[in-house]
C-alpha cells in the first residue's frame, strides 16, 4: 500500500471541470477549463485528458455540464450532445461506461438530478482513486523481491484519477521494495511514456529507464525482465486485452522470452457485451502526428496511426482489478469475475 500520487489531471472547482492538459507536460502544467459539455468532449478527443479511467471520469461531469446546459436553453439537444460525447473517442469503453450510468439518473422519475448527477460523477471520481490502491496491492502481491518490470504508454495517475493502473502495481510494489528496475517505453507517436510515465515515476522518486519500442527484445533477453505491466482501455468478454498500440508486440515477445504480462485495470474497463477484440473500434487518429517529425515529405508518403492494439487472452498472465486478480484468462473467468452470464 502507497499513498496516492500528488498529480491530480481531473479537478472539480467553482462550478468547472479543471484538467491538467497533457499535450504540453512534462514542460508546460497548464489547466484546461471546461464549462460545457462540448469543452469537456474537446478535451476527451485532443487529448488534453486521456486514459480510459480519466477520460470516463471525465465524461461523467460533461453529462453533468451538458445537463446544465439544457436547463439554461430547452433548445439545446442533449441527446445529440451526449452522442457527440461519447465518440470523443471510440476505444476506451470507460467513455460510454460514464455516461450510461449517468443516463440512469437523467431517465429515471427522481427529482434533483443536477444534483445527483454531479453528486455522481464525484464518486465516480473518488471510487476510481480507491479502486487503483486496491489494483495496486493486489497486483504488487503477484510480484517477487527485486522484480524488474516493463510498462507501456501511461497507465499512472494521469491516467486516472490519481495513482494509477499500472503504474498503481508499480507504485504499490515500489513501496514494499519489490522492484529491481523499471523500464518504460517511449510510445510513439505521442510519446505518453517518455513525457508522461518518466515523469510522473520521477516525481515520486522511483527511478526509471525510457527505452524505444524497438529495443523490446534485446532488453527481454539481456536484463531478466519478469513483468510487463499495463493498463487497458476495454477488456473484452473473452479476456482479450485492448490498448496502446505496441502492447500485443510486447505480449508476443514476452511470450518467447518467458516474461509475464499483468493488466491492471478497474471493472468499468471490462466489457462483457463485446465478444472478443475483433468487435472492436479501433482509434485511428491523424497522420500528422506521426508525420510531425521531419522526413522528406513527399505525396508518396503518408502513415498510418491505429492507436491501439489487441492483445489476445492466451498471451496474459494475469487480469488485475479492484474486484480480484484472473490468472489465464478467458470468457469462463470473465463471467464468473463480473458476475455475469453473458453474452
Ligand atoms: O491514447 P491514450 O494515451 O489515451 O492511451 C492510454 C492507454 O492506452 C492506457 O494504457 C489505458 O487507457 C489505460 S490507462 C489507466
């Protein structure tokens, strides 16, 4: 057990929706204001917040915002708005997760629901902080003495409402002195492990070392890595595990050099009404953000930029959650985890 981390990307204060925005760290801390539902959605798509957990935690003020927005002006369409907030992005199901818990409450006969919904999203908010601690103890639990571990993307407190998945396990571990060596790799193109996990690691002195994605196998077979550890942004009903793009060449290779692969995540990432990976909406965001770099641009180049990946089930060794921990798992496990028969 740790204590959460200081980094706060989400903040409820005087009526508004404050985000730390996440473009410009780790140089700039700059906030990012949202007082309506479309600044809210804005935030979610460029990611000024991002990670499935903030990004639901997120959503859940928006709704709030956007409900407000329609007892000002009976004209504003808040069906339609809701529409446009839960595609601010496609693959992290904590979006949709959001705002169908606070549908219930903007459906149902109950009066106050101003209240109510941000009542709501505030414990949306604080639940997910306690879930992490949880994720954090048990996944540390997994882990041997002088483990060395390898994370991708960001899964940390920016990613979340304030400890982290991932790096949860990983901040959870570091205080019971079971870590040897971390690693993060650098995460193209957006950089979230170079810029955000290298930071947010340093900043509670937990010292880290940034490799690029392509360096993967030479530091499985050198450095005796026994964990990658990463978060997800929907696990499917069969167990098969989507995230970064990057994950399932990590969860590949570590098959081949026998490390094994953790993904700590909250319940609210498990979607039991999506099969397997196959059924999922895949982000693809622009070109420009591999392009940004220099090369001979020339209309004969142009890129491709799928943002996440599909890690099949079988290459897992452990599902992490505030609920409990499924080795190996698969649709059996999922169901009897969430409790669920389906689908
Ligand atoms: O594109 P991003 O930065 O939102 O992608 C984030 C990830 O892939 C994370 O691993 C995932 O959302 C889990 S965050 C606890």
């Amino acid at each position: 057990m740790s204590l959460p981390s200081s980094i706060s990307p989400i903040r409820w204060d005087n009526n508004q929706l404050i985000l730390l925005d996440q473009r410009y760290l780790p140089e700039k801390h700059d906030d990012f204001f949202c007082s309506t539902l479309e600044q809210a959605a804005r935030g979610i798509t460029d990611l000024v917040v991002r990670g499935a957990p903030a990004i639901g935690i997120t959503a859940a003020y928006a709704v709030y915002l956007g409900f407000m927005q329609h007892q000002q002006d009976q004209n504003y369409d808040l069906s339609a708005a809701l529409d446009h907030l839960i595609n601010a992005r496609p693959t992290a199901v904590n979006l949709a997760w959001a705002v169908d818990i606070q549908k219930l409450i903007l459906t149902d006969d109950e009066p106050a629901k101003a209240q109510r919904l941000l009542v709501n999203a505030k414990r949306i908010h604080q639940q997910d902080l306690e879930d992490n601690i949880k994720m954090g103890d048990f996944g540390a639990a997994l882990m041997e003495p002088a483990s060395r571990v390898l994370t991708h993307c960001n899964a940390g407190a920016l990613a979340t409402a304030g400890y982290g998945t991932a790096l949860g396990v990983i901040r959870s571990a570091w205080s019971e002195n079971k870590l040897d060596k971390v690693f993060a790799s650098e995460t193209r193109p957006w950089l979230q492990g170079l810029r955000l996990t290298a930071w947010e690691l340093a900043a509670d002195k937990i010292p880290v070392s940034v490799i690029v994605e392509g360096a993967a196998s030479s530091l499985f077979s050198r450095q005796q890595i026994d964990w990658v550890i990463v978060g997800s942004d929907r696990i499917c009903a069969n167990g098969d595990v989507v995230n970064k793009v990057g994950t399932c060449n990590l969860a590949i290779l570590a098959k081949h050099y026998g490390v094994k692969v953790m993904v700590a995540a909250p319940t609210s990432t498990i979607d039991m009404d999506t099969p397997s990976g196959a059924d999922v909406d895949i982000e693809n965001r622009s070109p420009d953000e591999i392009l940004a770099q220099k090369y001979a641009s020339n209309e004969l180049v142009s890129a491709w930029n799928p943002v996440f990946d599909v890690t099949p089930a079988e290459l897992v060794t452990a599902i992490v959650t505030e609920e409990g921990v499924i080795l190996q798992p698969d649709k059996h496990k999922m169901m009897s985890l969430m409790n669920t028969n389906h689908p």
